[in-house]
C-alpha cells in the first residue's frame, strides 16, 4: 500500500443533475479524502488543454464541448491505493459494462455523460491536478 493522490472531477452531466453531495457521500464513505475541491467552468479551449491526451481520438470534440458546457467539480483526493480504488469505486467508463453499485453504473446517462472522471495512473494523477490546483489550495 502506498499513499497516493488523484483527480477526480464530477463532470457537468451530475452538477447539472444535482448529484455533487451523492458522489462525495460515496467517496467518504470509502474512506478517500479529499484534500482539495472547487467548481470550475472549462472553457473549450481549457478542455482541449486538460484532454490533450485525446486530441487525436474521434471524441475529442464532442468531449471537450460536453466538458466545457456547465460547472464541473474538481477535487483532489488522497489515500492508499487511492487511483486504484476510485477507478473500482467509479466503474467502468462504458457505464453498461459497470459492475452495480459503482457511480457510473448507477448515475451514468450516456458513455461520455459518465458522472464522473478519474486520474488512470500516478504520472496523470500529476498532470491532471497540476492542471486544476496549485500547492497551497491542497491541504496536507
């Protein structure tokens, strides 16, 4: 086990469904802290910046214009194993392949209305929460 951090961003689809208070009810639930938390409106442009990774993919477009379209909440959240346990806790990013019980199998809508994003390794965990915060908005 190792302490680790990562992002995880509630995306526009759940702020605008008013899920921000469940998705944090199941992440201190399961024991990740959150050592930082904001809403954010992404511009299209800031979007494309935070998806960079994706720019050749055929989603990128319609992703970056869904992740700019409304507040999304970004938190940083911290704990052993915690990229890991997020992405079981998140589930599947094709919410019909998610096991019951996981956020997207539960909430999702659409494969990229999904509720929710997280960091898939330590080196995005890095980008990712760079992109969105700096050192003194984390706390510990």
């Amino acid at each position: 086990m190792r302490m680790e951090r990562t992002l995880s961003i509630i995306k526009p689809d759940a702020v605008g469904r008013g899920l921000i208070g469940e998705v944090i009810r199941r992440l201190e639930e399961n024991n990740l802290k959150i050592v930082a938390l904001k809403m954010v409106c992404m511009t299209k442009a800031q979007a494309q910046g935070f998806y960079a990774v994706h720019k050749e993919r055929p989603f990128f477009d319609s992703l970056t214009d869904f992740m700019s379209s409304g507040p999304a909440v970004v938190m940083v959240l911290e704990g052993e194993n915690v990229i890991a346990r997020y992405r079981e806790l998140m589930g599947a990013t094709n919410y019909r392949e998610a096991a019951e019980g996981t956020i997207r199998r539960e909430f999702a809508t659409d494969i990229e209305k999904n509720v929710v994003h997280g960091s898939d390794a330590a080196a995005t965990a890095a980008f990712e929460i760079a992109y969105f915060f700096n050192s003194f908005e984390i706390v510990g």
